[in-house]
C-alpha cells in the first residue's frame, strides 16, 4: 500500500468558537482506495486568523509531499522520524512543526486501524478501560467576581454527572505577575463555597496558564492545601522545568503540565526533574499518537498518569480517546465540545454523564458527515 494524494480542509466552527473558530484538518489517499483523517490544531493560536492557518495548510502539503507520498502508510514510526529528523532545524521540538507532524501521524493511524478492520486502541494495547472519566469546566465569569456563586455551580456539574471539574481563579493569563493576598484569598473562597456546597464530591483543578511567578505559585499551593485541589496546572512558564519542580517541591498539591510541551524529550525531563505528576500531553500538538504512547509509557515508569489536554476539533479529540482508551496510567480527559463536535460525524463522539465512550469503528472510529463538512468549508 502507497500514500497517493492529499487533501486539505479549513472549517469554521459554530459558536461559541470552543476549540478555535477555524479546524484544519486532512485527509490522506492510498492505492487501495483506504483514506486516513488527521487534524492540525488551530486553537487559540490562530484562531481568528487564516493567514496563519494558510502558512500550517502549506507546511502539511511541504511535509506530505516531502516525506509522505509513495510511502506505505504502515510504517508510521519511519515516517515520524524521516518527518522529524531529516531537517536539521526542524529537529528541536517546537510547536510550529511538531502540531503538523501530529496531524500526519493521525491521518497514518487511521489508515492502520482502517486496514486492520479495527480501533487504533487495538493495535496499541487494546481497550483497557469501558468508559473514559472526563472533567467539565466551572466558568470564570460570575464566579471570581462572587465566590458565593461557586457552590451553586458545582451542584450544577454534579447533576450532570461530573466528578471533576477545572477554574482558574487568577485572571488575566498574561503578564506574569505576583498574585495580592487578597486575590488569592478570593480563590480560598470559591474553594470554600464548593466543599460547603458538595463536600468532596467533586475534584476542582486549578488551571492557571504558566502566569505566575515561582514566589507566587508557593504562596497559591500554600493557601490552597487545605482545600485539596485536584491538581495545580502549570504553576509557572512550562519552559522553565527547574522552576516548575521547585513549586513541586513546595506542596502536597500535584502539579500538572504538558498542553504546550512537545515530543518524548520535553516531558522526559518534566519526569526526570519530578517537576509533574499530572502529564497533560495534547496528541495534537505533541507529536501525535506514536509520540503520545511513548509519552503515556514514560509516565507510566515514574508513577505519574496523563490526563490528556484537549482544545481542538473533534478529530484531534478523537486521537486523543484512542490513547486514553489503551493506556493503563489514564487519569481523566479533558473535554471540550462545540456544537459542530456534535455534527461534523456521522456517529458523533459520545460525551455523557462525565464519561466518554470510545468508539468501536476502525480507525480513530470516526466518519465525516459529507454534507455538514461541505457547508462549513472555507472555500
């Protein structure tokens, strides 16, 4: 079997934009006539802006033609490296290439699971689990402003079925900056309201964006402890390993990172340094899934679990449950869908109750519904 063509599709969401306004995805042609669908995460990066989104449609077409045409898609840990490795400036993980590398990677899988007649979960280990647990997110807006509020919402996501939820309680994401006693306090409080409202029936994450500095984060972990958060997501900048690891050494509170590292060699020395215990790989953006099962493995070996990001469209997320399906280290997914999520499929994903339900067709298990896709092209 030979790689023979591709083909390149923009698509804008529906609001609200969850995941990015535009979705990039491709599909790859082979001689027997089997087609492998992939996707090149846009999210927040370039979200509004197809000019961007044009420069990452020509890096995959670079890319396949490059490395991919005429070659037989089953030998996807040789095309990964070839992707990887024949460019010497492409060589350094960096979240420009890699998130391409990512796509193909998907797009290759598929074919795989397509040509065995099975899910992708299959031929990495089979199905581990029956349902994947995911977490929910509590909104910002109304929340921070009024703590009192907090409790009411977490009873809300607890109707729903969620045992999880995230919030990032210190806004706005950029600059780095100290965070006042008083805001940090104003954090203490939403906890506060949570556990009188539902006891520990629901975990809540922090989920600050790296925007703290390192004196900050301690100081956060500190007031915080009490309340025994679900994790401390990206405390500080996630360039800056040493520096994460010294938050980790200063609380019991688990520290989690992973959706802006890439490759097998960024979260080695995540592990390496004990700086997470929580491995946030994103399969679209870390080097797909042959990079996210190594990732998973790595984990594994030192006792930390994944709990994978997902910002993107529904066939990166749908890469994404192949890996929580078969890894024995999976903790909890993150879950995020947008009306077109829900349409974009002929068997949409299943995300219910708190739980996704993989799916059990070849492949990544998924099938564009042709007329919905046509009318969300970007022409």
């Amino acid at each position: 079997m030979k790689v023979t063509g591709l083909k390149t599709m923009v698509v804008e969401a529906e609001k609200p934009y969850v995941g990015g306004r535009y979705f990039l995805f491709l599909e790859l042609a082979t001689d027997e006539g089997i087609t492998g669908i992939g996707e090149r995460i846009a999210g927040s990066g370039y979200t509004n802006n197809l000019k961007d989104i044009q420069t990452h449609v020509r890096l995959l077409e670079e890319f396949v033609g490059l490395f991919v045409i005429g070659q037989n898609p089953l030998n996807i840990e040789l095309i990964w490296d070839n992707m990887y490795g024949t460019r010497h400036d492409l060589r350094h993980p960096s979240l420009f290439a890699t998130p391409v590398i990512s796509a193909i990677d998907m797009a290759l899988w598929d074919i795989a699971g397509k040509a065995a007649g099975m899910p992708i979960y299959n031929l990495l280990g089979g199905r581990y689990r029956e349902k994947i647990r995911a977490y929910a997110y509590m909104p910002n807006e109304g929340v921070v402003e009024h703590p009192e509020k907090a409790g009411d919402v977490a009873v809300k996501l607890i109707e729903e079925g969620n045992s999880a939820c995230k919030i990032d309680p210190f806004m706005p994401l950029h600059p780095i900056r100290d965070i006042p006693i008083w805001e940090i306090e104003n954090a203490a409080k939403i906890f506060e309201n949570i556990r009188k409202a539902v006891g520990n029936k629901l975990e809540v994450a922090i989920g600050t964006h790296g925007q703290l500095t390192t004196y900050s984060a301690i100081r956060v972990a500190d007031f915080l402890e009490p309340y025994h958060p679900f994790w401390f997501e990206e405390p500080v900048m996630p360039e800056n390993i040493e520096e994460m690891a010294r938050v980790a050494a200063h609380t019991s509170i688990p520290i989690a990172t992973g959706e802006r590292l890439v490759t097998k060699y960024e979260f080695a020395r995540v592990l390496e340094k004990q700086a997470a215990q929580i491995i946030q790989l994103d399969v679209g953006q870390c080097g797909g899934i042959t990079e996210a099962k190594k990732i998973a493995g790595m984990a594994e070996a030192h006792y930390a679990v994944i709990a994978p990001h997902m910002y993107c469209g529904p066939v990166a997320a749908a890469a994404a449950i192949q890996i929580d399906t078969c890894s024995p280290n999976f903790m909890i997914q993150e879950a995020n869908q947008g009306p077109l999520h829900k349409k974009l499929f002929k068997e949409p994903l299943v995300f219910e109750n708190g739980f996704i339900i993989p799916p059990e067709g070849p492949g990544l298990g998924v099938e564009f519904d042709e007329d919905v896709l046509e009318a969300h092209l970007v022409k």
